[in-house]
C-alpha cells in the first residue's frame, strides 16, 4: 500500500488530499507513479503531465523522478513554493 497525499492546487484540481494505492507491479518510481496516476484522465492528466510544475517527497524527502518508491511508502506531490 502507497500512502499518496497532495497539496494546494493539486488537493482542489483533483478533489482529494489524499489516498492509498495498491503500488502497481510496474511503478517503480516517482515518475511511473506521476504516469499511472495520469491514466486516470481529465484532472490527474492534466495536473500530472510532463513540464506541469509539481514537485515530490518521498517519505518527506525530495524526490527526482526517478526516486525509487515501494510498497508502504508516502508520497506527496505539490506546487514548488517561492518565499520571499
């Protein structure tokens, strides 16, 4: 099980904050998770899709896209956040 969560306009666009997954045979990663999620359609294609600014942690580290994730994992993606 994958705990998934997401934040600001991610949590509004794809209507949830969070969810656990059964982790698919064939994510392995941040960005097969990202393409397995897009599969879904409409929001998560559009929110998810290459070049979109969404940034990820994996069990609240920075993660690439290709940080490995595995089963009892948490995963957060979100908007990059300036400061200033």
């Amino acid at each position: 099980m994958l705990n998934v969560l997401y934040f600001a306009r991610l949590k509004d666009a794809l209507g949830r904050d969070a969810e656990q997954i059964d982790l698919p045979h064939d994510v392995r990663d941040v960005s097969s998770l990202m393409a397995w999620l897009r599969l879904r359609g409409d929001a998560w294609e559009r929110e998810l899709q290459p070049g979109r600014a969404v940034r990820a942690a994996v069990n609240q580290d920075m993660a690439d896209p290709d940080t490995p994730v595995r089963d009892g994992d948490e995963v957060a993606f979100f908007p990059p956040v300036t400061g200033g």
